[in-house]
C-alpha cells in the first residue's frame, strides 16, 4: 500500500516536472527592431531580419516581428541595417518583449535589388544617393567607419572599413567598372 502511495506520488511529480520544463521551453518573447537613418533620424520598421548565433537562427515573419525563445548573444543580420564590418549584436536576458531601435548609416551598399528602385547590388547610397565622388561615413565618436571612391554609385578603385578606433579593418578594391578585384580583412 505504501509503495503504491510513493509510485502514485513519484508519478505526479514526474508529471509537474515535465509540465514546468514543457512551459519554460514554450516561453517565447517578441523582438521587433527599428532603424534611424543618421540622415533623417526618423525611424522606421525593420521589416526583414533575423537573429543568429552559433547554435541558431530566429527570422522575422512578413510583420517585422522574431519570436525568440532562447535566451543568448545573438547577431542582428538585415540588409537594411549594414554597418560593414561587423553586424549589431543583441543580448537577450529575459523573456520580455524588445522593441529595439538600431542606427543606420550615411552610407551603405545595396545588396537585394528592389521593384521600386534603379538600383542594383552593388551600389551604393549616401543618405539614399547614389555616391559619387570620395565619400566618407563616420561613426557616433566621430572615426572614420567607411571610406571610399565612387562614380555613379559603384566602388572605383577602393572602399575601406575601420573598427570604432579608427583602425583599418578592411580593404575592398575595384576596378574602374564597379568590380570586385579583391577584399582584404586586416588582422587585429
């Protein structure tokens, strides 16, 4: 009678434990990102992205809403939001909804073409203009972030990226017609 007590209680705890851990892995929280143009500093939605890491991927669905639900270190990968040396990275700690605003550069370079636009991959903008001429994008401490020579849009001769010191970091060179001849990452 007693071991069927203990087996009966054995049971139901076996039972709760897995209910709690069946719960805790259905915890989920809403990331919804924004970016604000150095240019206009008006933010707006971003509507395609994903948060990565080693071990996953989270994408964000046709609302510009991700539904994460592992807490960690992850990567914030959209081509809207290309800073050109390294992604933003975002800390989730706890299963609370983030609604997170990112800066966007003065210059960048356009990767997926769009049905609104001229524009290709490969060109690219300064507050949504095609470069031409020597452009140089700056970051909020005021070093250099990229640096480069363009004739209507494309990259001519070379595009450098520097880390947040102001340290070289990259180096693309390009021919006279916009294209890629070689990328060089400096070591550390």
């Amino acid at each position: 009678m007693r071991s069927d007590k203990l087996r009966a209680r054995s049971v139901r705890l076996l039972l709760l434990f897995l209910l709690i851990q069946g719960h805790v892995k259905a915890q989920s929280l809403r990331y919804t990102c924004y970016k604000k143009s150095v240019c206009t500093n008006h933010p707006s939605q971003v509507k395609r992205f994903s948060l990565s890491n080693s071990d996953t991927t989270f994408r964000s669905d046709e609302s510009g809403v991700c539904y994460v639900n592992k807490l960690g270190s992850y990567f914030l990968l959209s081509s809207e939001i290309d800073t050109g040396v390294e992604p933003p990275k975002v800390e989730i700690t706890t299963f609370e909804n983030i609604q997170d605003t990112v800066q966007t550069w003065a210059m960048y370079p356009i990767l997926i073409q769009s049905y609104a636009d001229d524009l290709e991959p490969g060109d690219w903008l300064y507050c949504d203009n095609r470069c031409d001429g020597v452009k140089i994008d700056y970051y909020k401490n005021g070093q250099k972030r990229v640096e480069g020579k363009f004739k209507k849009g494309k990259p001519v001769s070379y595009v450098r990226f520097y880390d947040s010191t102001g340290k070289v970091v990259n180096v693309e060179q390009y021919s006279k017609d916009g294209k890629k001849i070689r990328s060089v990452r400096l070591s550390n």
